[in-house]
C-alpha cells in the first residue's frame, strides 16, 4: 500500500475526486506536464536551438512505444488519433470490387467509418454481432471469412462492456485465412500487458488520451514488417522520405520503416510529455499495472453482483479488463449515476448503463465508496 501511497503523489486528481473514467478520458500526471513544460519552457526561452534533444524524444518514445506493445521500433509511427491510424491502414489497401471485410457491431466509430469509407471501392463489409452473453466468439468471425475477406478489424477491449477480445485466438485464425488483421487497441493499452507479435497482428492503432494517461496528439501505430511494403502511402510528406532534410531533392523514396506514415515532425511538447508517460508504464511493468487493474475490477464486479447489479461485463480469467459496466432498472440508473456525481465519483453513463473504468493507481478503498453507496 505505501507504494500506491507514493504512486499516487504524481496524481493530482486524487486530491479532489474519485477518478474511475479512464475509459474516456484520462487524467495528467505531474510528470507527464513536467515534460511537456519543461520542453515548452526550453522553446520559449531558446526557440528550436535545442532540436537536436526533440530528436532523442522522437527516438526514445519510439523505443518504449514498441517495447510497450511488442515490436521493433521500425514498425511504429506516431499518429495524431486512432481513427488516424485505422485510416493509414485502410486508405493504404489495393482494393478490389467484391473485397470484403469483417467487423463487430459494437465497435467504436474510430474503427468503423475508416472501412465503410472503402465502400467506393466496391469493398463489402460483413459484420459480426455479440451473443447474448455480450462476447465476441471467435468461431463467429471464423463463418464470417470467406475466399474475398482482406481484412479483420476489431478492437482489443470493447468500449461499452470492457469483453477483452482473444486476440491470440483472432490472430491464429487470421493467419490461417491469410487475412488482414487489424486491432483498434486504444481501450487496452496502458491496461492490459500484450505482444503484437505473439498475437500475430497485422496492424494496431491506439491513441494515448485514455489508459496511457496522456494528453492529445502522440498515438502509436504500428505496422508490421510484412504489411509495411503493401500499404500505400496515403499522406507523403517531408518525412516520410529518406534524406529527408534535403528540401530540393524532390526524389519519392519512402522511409523503410513506419516513418513513413509520418509527414511532418511532431510536436515536441506532445513527443516530450509522452516520453515522461511511457517511462513510468515501462519503469513499473505492464504485468504490474495489469494485475493492479484485474484485482481491482475484481473486487468491484464481486460487490456488485453481491449487491444484485446485473454485470454486462464478461468476466472470465482471459477477458478482464479495466472496464466494469453494470446496469439496474432504466429509472435506478439516472438516480446511481447522480449519486456517484455528487460523490465526486467520476464515470461514465451510457446507453441504460454505468461504465466504470480504474487505473492502477486507483486503491481497494475508492471501490469500497463506489459500493457502499450502490
């Protein structure tokens, strides 16, 4: 306890509410708005005669960002959103007429609008929807694919009940059709420990504003080494190109690595502050956080269901997640989500349910207030 004790002095947030929305937006560190001041301050002060530290961001973050997820650091570039990323991916296929791609039903729009974008192409989509028992079953995407499937896309942890999908699973299956697969990431990174590789994803992308705890402006996409030289290059600028700080040697020879996917230089005061945030998720360890999270979901979704709430969130030991969502009668939820806010319990209320979602950071305590006024 004395560790969370000092872990939670880099959270201002705890002085003055119960944080458990990070689902949908995070709160900022003290060190993630040290990095981004302190870069802000130099540039103030000196303007860009310190670049050349932009630059060890750039690689440093780049380097945690593929520790972080599994991969080589070649494999990865920085996206200003996940829907950013999703549409790289997608925009960058050679389509055919009659391609198709499957999808869940209960994706986020960021994952979705990107392939009903390639409906011009003559791309079909196939969609896929939750059993009653609020999963995705993998044998269900299996009868989905046929011999015209490109591409799978779905995201790592469902946004409106928190089922973990089995991506080991998904990616297995993936490799056997020879099909595309593409992982919207954004609801389980910072959250739960995972290894592209292992996994066998195509391409992943996720923004940082959620469970990696930092501001807007610096995700991570991440491209494997076998998709790279497949994807068209849908946004070429000044960096996605080798020798690329020879302005007038106008020669369209793309980086060979996810550089490419990068036009311009990006902010480093994002690139900077990112870099403080990835440091403390590598320093204490994806599997620390995770279990944090785990023992702390569980001990909410256990007073829940002893206090009679009807949990929509899958629960068993592969599709834990940070998300627990739970639901009463349609009038108790506005009454529950009240009471919580006044409690200065922050949530989230959504389509007849209230979704909540702590970090490890969060104690066994603030779950007790959240139950004890159910």
């Amino acid at each position: 306890m004395a560790h969370i004790d000092r872990m939670r002095e880099h959270f201002s947030v705890v002085n003055h509410w119960v944080y458990m929305d990070h689902a949908a937006v995070s709160p900022l560190t003290r060190d993630m708005v040290y990095g981004m001041s302190m870069r802000a301050d130099d540039i103030m002060e000196n303007g860009a005669m310190n670049s050349a530290d932009w630059v060890e961001d750039v690689i440093q973050t780049r380097l945690m960002y593929a520790q972080l997820i599994g991969c080589g650091p070649d494999e990865v570039a920085f996206i200003n959103s996940t829907a950013e990323g999703i549409n790289l991916v997608a925009n960058g296929i050679d389509w055919k007429k009659g391609d198709n791609v499957v999808l869940t039903d209960i994706d986020y729009p960021a994952n979705i609008y990107p392939w009903m974008n390639q409906e011009h192409h003559g791309v079909e989509l196939k969609w896929v929807s939750p059993r009653d028992d609020g999963r995705i079953h993998v044998e269900d995407l299996a009868d989905a694919i046929d011999k015209n499937t490109r591409v799978l896309a779905i995201s790592f942890v469902q946004f409106t009940n928190g089922y973990r999908n089995d991506l080991n699973a998904i990616g297995e299956l993936c490799v056997e059709k020879g099909v595309t697969f593409v992982v919207d990431a954004i609801q389980g990174l910072g959250a739960i420990d995972m290894d592209v590789r292992e996994m066998k994803i195509s391409a992943l992308a996720a923004h940082s504003r959620k469970w990696l705890l930092c501001p807007g402006g610096l995700g991570v996409l991440y491209v494997s080494r076998a998709l790279l030289d497949d994807l068209r290059v849908t946004n070429p600028g000044t960096n996605s190109v080798i020798n690329a700080q020879n302005y007038l040697d106008y020669k369209l020879v793309y980086r060979d690595s996810g550089e490419r996917f990068e036009p311009s230089p990006f902010n480093p005061m994002a690139v900077s502050s990112t870099r403080a945030m990835l440091a403390m998720f590598t320093g204490l360890g994806m599997s620390y956080i995770e279990n944090r999270i785990i023992t702390l979901t569980d001990q909410l979704c256990q007073g829940l269901a002893e206090k009679g709430y009807k949990l929509l969130s899958p629960r068993e030991p592969h599709e834990k997640s940070g998300i627990v969502t739970f639901t009463a009668g349609p009038d108790d939820i506005d009454a529950i989500s009240t009471k919580l806010r006044e409690a200065r319990i922050v949530h989230t209320k959504r389509y007849g349910a209230i979704r909540l979602s702590p970090h490890f950071y969060n104690t066994a305590e603030e779950i007790d207030l959240v139950l004890n006024l159910l």
